[in-house]
C-alpha cells in the first residue's frame, strides 16, 4: 500500500512545483517582459499625462511664454472665488455638464434595456435589427453631429419640415434655444449611443440561466415578477458598469455641443469639457484648465463611488 501512495504522492508534488519550477527556469522578470508593452502604453497615456496636468495646475502655465511661474494652490482657489476670471464661467460649464448628464443617463439606461429585451426575443430577421439599432454608433461624433445639425435647422432642417406636415410647430429653434437645444443635444445622443449600452444588456441577459425564468412561472410568476425577481438581479453586476459608464460618457460630452450649438445660446450648453478645452487650447491658460480637470474627475469619481455603494446596499438588502 505504502509503495503506491509514495509514487503518487511524489508524482503529485511534482506536479504542484512545476510552474514554480518552470518560472526559475525562464527567470522571473517573463512575466514583466509579457507585461512590457502594456506597461509602456499605460505610462505613456495615463500615468505621464495624469502627473503633468497635475504640476502643470500648480503653475501659471501659458505654453506661449517661456517662463511658467509656479503658483501653488491659486488656479483651485481661483475656480473657488466668486468674482475671480475662470470661477464663474466654470461654474456655469458644470451646469451644463449636470444639465445634459441627468437628462441623458436615465433614457441611456432604460431605452437600451427595452431594446435588448426585445431583441431578445425570437423573431425572424432578430438579427438584422441588432444591427440597425448599433449601426449609429459606428459613426464618429463629427459625422454624427454636422447630419443633425443640419436635419435641426431651423429654415432648411427636415424635422421641422415634417413636424409642419403633421400640423405641429414648425418652427423650433432646435440649436439656438433652450430648452430646444437641451432636447435635441440629448435626443442626438441617445439615438448615436444607444446600441453600445444595448448590445451589453443584451450580452448579459443571454448569461441568465434559463432555468430560473423556468421556476419562477412553475411558482406562478408573471412577466413582470420574472423582470422584477430574476432580469434585474441578475443584471446588478452589468447594470453598475453600464450606469457609471454611461455617467462619465455624459459627464465628458464635448463634441456634441462644439460642433451642434457652438455651446450656444450664450454659453447655456458649453459643457465643462468644452470650457477646459477652450481655456487651455485657445486661451492658453493650460494651469487653469488642468485645475478645471482636475475639479472634474474628483466630482466624477465622488460620483461613481456613490453608484458602487448603492448598487452594493440594494445587493446586500436582498441577501
């Protein structure tokens, strides 16, 4: 008895030590050499940029002059100061950014779930209408927005053209006025975007064992009951991603409102992405805009700690 259980016992420990042994033989920096070319990109595009906005919003940072005074804390303090240069036009930007973000996040996370549930379903041709709802977003947001710039327009646009068929008004200023402008940089948006959410519902909802739709209508359960006790649970992990995705995304538009409404009327929807950007790129105050950015992703990150949490307690409850 003890000479076969020796052998394996042997042949057993042998195996366990292999990957420890074939990591001596090809050295332990393999691993880091695999790593290397991510490595490299992610140093290069995140960590360099991230730690030279930050030193470049400790200074006077205008790139067309040589010197670049050091100031400290001033460009935060400044964004802090009512009445200073930058604090309110800043501010108003953040509206706009909260504006467009709570208008467009709730259609962003409830039109797509409808459309992955109902494609879903089996029916013929369930494949071509996948396609179609994703095929906007293919499009980058240029083509996007100058196509429905000039569909809104208020003389030659074909929405008010056909608004005016149905006996509607036909005469809304879509790009020039608010809310109009509101309605259609969110509208736009929605319709380019929508696909991209959609297509991750769909990909989880495909992952949800069809057992469990199975017992719940053995224990009487309804559509609605199913949606409710076994959809929705089973989406929470996905649902977290996609909200805070889906809230950055919003938090970020720029494209939209620069190449739509110029950030017009006045300024009602230069967004904070805009603001940053004109401020640092065509004002040249480069110190200034990495504050603003910087003020930004600490609103965004306080903002997508609040999503983990209540997605964790709405889990936790029901355990």
């Amino acid at each position: 008895m003890s000479q076969t259980t020796l052998p394996t016992r042997a042949g057993a420990l042998a195996e366990t030590s292999a990957p420890a042994r074939r990591l001596r033989d090809h050295g332990r920096a393999t691993p880091w050499l695999f790593l290397a070319p991510y490595l490299l990109l992610f140093t290069g595009f995140v960590i360099i940029p991230v730690v030279l906005g930050l030193w470049m919003s400790l200074h006077q940072w205008d790139y067309t002059l040589p010197l670049k005074p050091f100031v400290g804390l001033d460009n935060y303090i400044d964004l802090f100061t009512p009445g200073s240069t930058t604090s309110g036009i800043f501010w108003q930007a953040m509206q706009a950014t909260a504006i467009f973000t709570v208008s467009s996040v709730p259609f962003l996370l409830v039109i797509p779930l409808l459309v992955a549930l109902l494609m879903n379903a089996k029916f013929p041709g369930r494949n071509f209408f996948r396609a179609v709802y994703f095929a906007p977003y293919v499009l980058g947001v240029a083509v996007v927005a100058v196509l429905w710039r000039y569909l809104l327009d208020n003389n030659i646009g074909l929405v008010n053209y056909y608004l005016g068929l149905l006996g509607l008004p036909d005469d809304t200023a879509w790009l020039t006025s608010t809310p109009a402008a509101w309605v259609a940089l969110v509208g736009v948006t929605v319709w380019w975007t929508l696909g991209f959410n959609a297509i991750i519902y769909l990909a989880a909802l495909q992952d949800i064992p069809v057992e469990l739709y199975e017992a719940a209508r053995m224990d009487g359960a309804g559509r609605w009951q199913q949606f409710l006790n076994v959809t929705l649970p089973g989406l929470r992990p996905i649902l977290t991603f996609v909200t805070i995705n889906t809230l950055i995304a919003s938090a970020n538009m720029f494209g939209q409102s620069y190449l739509m409404t110029q950030g017009g009327p006045g300024r009602e929807t230069r967004t904070a992405i805009y603001q940053i950007a004109e401020t640092g790129l065509r004002n040249f105050q480069m110190g200034d805009a990495a504050a603003m950015s910087y003020i930004l992703t600490l609103f965004l990150i306080g903002l997508s700690v609040v999503v983990f949490w209540l997605f964790r307690e709405r889990r936790g409850a029901r355990k």
